[in-house]
C-alpha cells in the first residue's frame, strides 16, 4: 500500500494511518476547554437575571426591575452589570497573546494546564464573592483561563487529527462550547429556584470542567507538531506513531519536519505576520471571529433569559426558553460534526447566512410591530412564535459560523505564523465579544427591534465575503495550506510569493 494515497477531491494528499482511540480519548479531554468557555457564556446571562445576586451586587437593577414596564426594552440596562459579563473576555483578549507565547514556546498541553489551573481560581473567586471587586477579580481570572484555553485547544485538536477528520473532531470544541452554554442554562433554571445562595452553585460548578481538563491533561500527548518544532525529533516521531496507530508515518512526518525547518527561518512571528505572504489567513481568521460575533448569537446566549423577559415571559419561562435554544444549539453542532468533512466548510456558512438573516428579519418585524417601548408584553403566541425564530437563527449558527469560526484560522496558518495568527483570532472573538455582551443591552434599550435588523445586515456582508473570499479547506493537510490553498485561489494568490504559482487548479 503506498504511503501517500489520492484524497476523495483527487488534489489532496491523505497519510497513512487511522482515527485511533487515544486521539479520541485526547480530543475528548481537550474539548473539555471548551466546556470551561460555552459553561460561562451560558451563565452569565442567567445569573444576572437572578433577584439574589441583583439586590446583592446591582441594587440600582434590582430596583429598576421592579418597575419592568416603565420601558420593555431598558429595564436591564446598566453599565455595571454588563462588566460583570464582558470583563471576563476583555482579560482573554489580552491573555490569549500570552497564550500564543507560552504555546509556541512550550506547547500546546502546558497552555491547557494552565488555563485550567488560573480557571479554577476564578471560580473560587466569583463563587464565593462578597463583593463586587471580588467578583470581577474573579471574572477576570476565568477570562486568562479562557484566553489560554481557546489559544491551544483549537490547535492542539487540528494538530492532532488526521486530515480527513480534522473538521469533525476540531468541532468537537464547539461542541462543548455548546453544552458547556446549555447546561449553564439547565442549572441557572435549578439554582434560581434556591434563595439566597443559587447563583453560587451556578458560578461554582464551572469549576467541574476545569477540573476535568487539569486532571485529563495528565493522560494526553503533546502535539508531534509542537514537539518536533521544539526539537523533541524521536518523541514527535514516536507520539505520531501512537496517534495514528501504525508503524509508517514517514511521509506525514516528513512533511512535519518540512514546516518545522520553515518555522524556525522565522524570527519573529507577529513580524512575519504583517508581510503581505500572511495576510489571506490573518484577514480570514480576524474576519471570521468579527462576523462570528456581529450574527448576533452572544445577544442571545449571554441575554437569552433578559431577552425573552424583554417579549414577555416571567422569569421562569425565559429560563425555560433558553434552556431550548440550549438544547438546539448543541444538536445542531452535531449536524456540522457530521458535514463538515462532507459538504466542506462553505457550503454550510453560505446556507446559514441565508437561515439566519430571514430569522433576524422576522424577528425584527414582530418585535416592531408589537412590542412597543412602553405597556404590554407580546401576546403569548407571538411570544412563543419568537422562540422558535430564534430556535432557527440558532440552528443555523451553529452547524456554521459557530464551528467554522475557530476550525478555519487554527487550519489555515502555516506553522511558522500558526501560534501568533490564532491569537488575532482568540483576541478577535473576545474583542467582540467583549464589544457584544458590553453594548447589548444598551443597544436593546436605544436600537429597540432595529438591533435584529443592525444584525441581519452584518449577516449579508458575511455572506458576500464568505462567497468571494474564502477558500475551501476541506481535506487539505494542516501543513500543506500555502500550496494548496493560498498559492491556487484567484485573490488570495496575488499576495503569496509569485514564483512558484500553480496555475493548473484554482480553488473557489
Ligand atoms: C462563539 C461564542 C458563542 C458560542 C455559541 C462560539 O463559537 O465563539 O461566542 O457564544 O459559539 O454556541
């Protein structure tokens, strides 16, 4: 059997070996970072919503709550109460440099430990804060924790994978992004129901995947990719072996090697960064985490309870109706898992472009037409009918731009600019989302319904660039991206170096 065999797409190498269990077991364990990151997007929104921990650390929230139908659209505005939410992604954005850093020079799985051991301490903060400068101490501990969570998982998963299903377990980060959020929600709808203390189970029990990450991280390898960078040669040779679970692993070794010997020509990364050669995965990676963040989704992960108190429902049903839209977050990821290898990536970001700028526009136009800023909720079929518009906005996130939004920039750099471009692409996602969870609710309270309709438009110009602008990956190894990708699209090739342009295939 030869050691390099023709891919489905015929252009594509595919090396030898199989998906085996350890790196199963290794995926598992790293996606456990992601659980650590979906656990506290999910919780922030319900916590905040909680009368215990408003009259505790907001009263001025608590208060204005009290009067809900002064306006039904700013009854939770405070600036305050979003730093509660947003700080904890201003100190990953700052963090994930750091990340890059300990990443490139360390490794990916010290990285990992790391995060976890700063998340653990935050947890203890925030759970057992007395007062609010405890609780954003806390908030920004788990922000490093996620800063340096979100910088190596993704990488350390396209890293250990093999080409073919690389798409597939990468999202296994999505993945527990998504019921990190969704049991977030199901213990939020518990712990809101224990007074006075509820919220300190919610915040406390992020501690259980961080725990779970520090103790996995024992049984896991380190990337062959980071190890032979770092000259660790036969251990990297040795650990591709056990990964792929056969004997012959040359030509993917080699081909480590190569991008290994080109890595270490170069200096200094963000410097090699900012040359014209690095700008087609540098502007996709930061593109794609900007446009990840402008569909909107944080609006209702962080805010799902708020928002659909804002349409009507009591406090117990808005948790309910998060918990839903929980729920079709984490089955819809499935479904990328699942096309991700097949469909490839584009097809599943241009369908979703479509399913959610219609969902935002709808929601948009009910909202308009009757939730007016004073008086009246929703009435209870529309309120319910806005649940299942989000429910479909949600669907289409997250079999898409969710996933898609890391799996690309951690496939597209080459090695020599892997660590220091995927940190653009972690700051990137903080940054907005910081930007999101910070302005939200007062984009709610100023915009009104218009806020669904700001959205849908960011949602076209994600599609017009999705179709333009990116290429396929699909299929195509980690280290062979320049050749394959970069050097054969008819934009981005105009910035690759000229001489050795393969004109035979151009990739749409
Ligand atoms: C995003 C988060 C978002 C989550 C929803 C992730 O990919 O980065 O901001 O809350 O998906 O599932």
């Amino acid at each position: 059997m030869p050691a390099v065999v023709a891919s489905g797409s015929g252009d594509t190498p595919e090396y030898e070996g199989r998906t085996t269990i350890y790196v199963l077991v290794c995926v598992t364990i790293a996606a456990f970072g992601g659980l650590m990151f979906g656990y506290d997007i999910g919780i922030s929104g319900g916590v905040t919503s909680m009368d215990d921990f408003l009259k505790k650390f907001f009263p001025t929230v608590y208060e204005r709550k009290q009067h809900a139908y002064e306006n039904n659209y700013c009854k939770y505005n405070n600036q305050f109460l979003q730093l509660f939410t947003s700080s904890l992604y201003l100190a990953a954005l700052v963090a994930s440099f750091a990340a890059s850093r300990v990443c490139s020079k360390a490794g990916r799985k010290p990285t990992m430990q790391i995060a976890s051991v700063f998340f653990l301490a935050g947890v203890l903060l925030t759970a057992g804060g007395l007062n609010i400068e405890m609780i954003i101490i806390g908030r920004i501990l788990l922000g490093c924790g996620v800063g340096f969570a979100n910088q190596a998982v993704p990488l350390f998963l396209s890293e250990l994978a093999p080409a073919k299903m690389r798409g597939a377990l990468n999202i296994s980060f999505q993945l527990f992004i998504t019921i990190g959020i969704f049991v977030a929600n199901m213990v939020n709808y518990f712990s809101s129901k224990i007074h006075p203390n509820g919220w300190r189970i919610s915040l406390a029990i992020a501690g259980v995947p961080a725990l779970m990450l520090c103790l996995g991280s024992l049984l896991i390898c380190e990337t062959p990719t980071s190890l032979i960078e770092r000259y660790k040669v036969e251990k990297g040779r040795k650990v591709l072996r056990k990964i792929r679970g056969v004997e012959n692993v040359d030509d993917e070794y080699d081909s480590i090697v190569h991008a290994c010997e080109m890595a270490r020509q170069v200096k200094d990364p963000f410097r090699k960064l900012m040359k014209p050669e690095s700008r087609p995965p540098l502007v996709i990676a930061i593109l794609l985490q900007v446009f990840q963040q402008f569909t909107g989704i944080n609006a209702i992960m962080f805010y799902a309870p708020v928002l659909f108190q804002t349409v009507g429902f009591g406090s117990d049903a808005a948790l309910l109706s998060s918990v839903i839209t929980g729920v079709v977050n984490v089955f819809s990821t499935v479904v990328s898992v699942y096309l991700v290898d097949k469909a490839g990536r584009r097809i599943l970001l241009l369908e979703a472009c479509v399913q959610m700028f219609i969902s935002q526009t709808i929601i948009g136009a009910v909202l308009l037409k009757d939730l007016k800023t004073t008086g009246g909720n929703l009435g209870k079929g529309e309120a319910i009918f806005v649940v299942i518009l989000v429910c479909v906005f949600v669907m289409g996130f997250a079999w898409s731009w969710g996933p898609l939004g890391w799996l690309i920039p951690s496939e597209t750099f080459p090695l020599e600019t892997r660590t220091a471009g995927f940190a653009f692409a972690v700051s990137s996602n903080m940054l907005f989302t910081f930007v999101i969870a910070q302005a939200f609710l007062s984009m709610l309270c100023h915009m009104q319904a218009g806020i669904f309709f700001f959205f849908a438009v960011w949602i076209i110009i994600m599609g017009m660039f999705t179709f333009f602008l990116l290429p396929e990956t699909k299929g195509v190894p980690v280290d062979s991206m320049v050749d394959k990708v970069w050097k054969q699209h008819w934009f981005w090739s105009s910035f690759m170096g000229l001489d050795d342009y393969n004109t035979e295939v151009k990739v749409v």
